[in-house]
C-alpha cells in the first residue's frame, strides 16, 4: 500500500501542472496582444543582436546540438514518465540452475 500513494501523488501533480503551463502560455499571449509594439520591437532587437552571433559558424553546430539534445532528453523524458516500471527482470529458467548447481 505504500507504493500506490507516491504514485497518486505523481498523477494529481501531472494534472496540476497542465493548467499551469496553460495560464502561462495564455498569459504570455495576452501580454502579446497587449503590448504588440513593444514586442514587435523586442523581437526585432533580439534578432539583430542575438541571431547573428548563434548561427556563426561554429556557433551554429553547437546551437543545433544542444537543441537536438535537449529534444531527445525531453522526448527521453516524457516516455519514461508514461511506464510505470523500468526493470525487466528476467525469469530464470531450469536448465540454467542446474548448471550453477552443477559447478
């Protein structure tokens, strides 16, 4: 009974954190809508300034790197989180405890 209260725990908190990033997302939107030119000139900035220095070429390899990476890790993640358990155990059989008796 003790192992099904930690994994409730981990269910209820999945489901508290989709609202969470829902008010987030929607709130940077209108904030978007809000302050449309301020954002039109920040991402005018960001791309002047910032843009040009990652895609160098070198740069650019490590950028696309680390964002592949960081998709596979979040991908990685996210399946590990729907299974429930990692280890295989495997059933031993007859034959192979008659050869460890055996020695």
């Amino acid at each position: 009974m003790g192992r099904e209260e930690p994994q409730q725990d981990q269910e209820q908190k999945r489901r508290g954190i989709g609202p969470f990033w829902l008010g987030i997302l929607s709130g940077l939107l209108l904030a978007g809508i809000i302050f449309h030119r301020a954002v039109l000139e920040l991402i005018v900035d960001f791309s002047d300034s910032v843009l040009p220095v990652l895609t160098m070429p070198g740069l650019l390899e490590i950028t696309v790197g680390f964002i592949g990476f960081g998709i596979v890790l979040l991908i990685n993640h996210l399946l590990r989180r729907e299974q429930d358990d990692e280890w295989v155990v495997l059933e031993d059989s007859e034959d192979e405890n008659s050869r460890k008796d055996d020695r």
